[in-house]
C-alpha cells in the first residue's frame, strides 16, 4: 500500500551580499562557465524583457539545490517570448526564474558533451520545480512552454 508522503515546498533564500562573489562560481561551475552563465542571463533579459535597461540583481538559493537571478525590483516586469507567443506582465521575482531558466537552457546547449553539463541539468530542473510552486506559476510556464 502507498502513503502519502509530504514532500516539503522548496523554499527561496536570498543570498546575503558577503556571499554574492562565491555564487556564481558556485552554480554555474569554473572561471570560463561563470562569465559564460551571467552574461547570458543579462543577455536573455535584453531579449525578453523590452523595457529591461540594466540594474542589480539579486541571488537566490533553493533548498533543493537549485538557483536563480533575478532583477532588484519591485516594479513588475513585461515578458515576451517571440517562440511561444507569450506576452505578460510578472513580477520581477517571477521574470528573474523565466530569465534564469532560458539562459540555464541556452548554457546546456553550449555545454553539449561537457562534463559539467549534468549538474546545470540537475540546476534547470530544481527551478522549475520551484517555479511550479511560485505565487506567479501560471505566467512563469506559460512563458517557458
């Protein structure tokens, strides 16, 4: 017989600034792959977010491991995804997963055959399991789909 087993929320933490310079290396992985990973993520909110100008981002850990970037904002965020079709309005918390998930994706593309490419595997998918649970699930995998 199965049980119903309660599987905890995954829960967001901000990183604290005296931790911002270990981050990076931290979840995108070596000198090279570190560049690589921020400037894609600033790159894909050019791409997505038409109003996007620039700014501090904020650093989030997951506690199932995962991570992601998000503007330092409380003005909600216009997202349009040119290859699904999706145009909506979300907070910026909710674009920083969308953003932090498609440049994740593009950096996998880039790693093809690379030996760190699981663990940025293991990472896209513990965000989007905390993406599935986050106040602005809906608009998020509505732009991701």
């Amino acid at each position: 017989m199965l049980e119903n087993v309660d599987v905890p929320a995954v829960s967001s933490s901000l990183v604290a600034d005296g931790n911002r310079l270990d981050f990076l290396p931290k979840y995108f992985g070596g000198i090279e792959l570190m560049v690589t990973g921020e400037m894609l993520v600033y790159q894909t909110a050019e791409t997505l977010c038409p109003d996007y100008k620039g700014g501090y981002w904020l650093f989030h850990e997951l506690s199932n491991g995962g991570f992601y970037m998000a503007p330092d904002s409380d003005e909600p965020m216009r997202i349009s995804v040119d290859g699904n079709w999706f145009d909506g309005v979300m907070s910026s918390d909710a674009a920083g997963i969308v953003i932090t998930l498609f440049a994740v994706n593009r950096l996998i593309h880039t790693m093809h055959g690379r030996r760190n490419v699981d663990a940025l595997i293991d990472r896209y998918h513990w965000l989007r399991a905390f993406a599935a649970e986050h106040a602005d699930a809906r608009l998020i995998l509505a732009a991701i789909d």
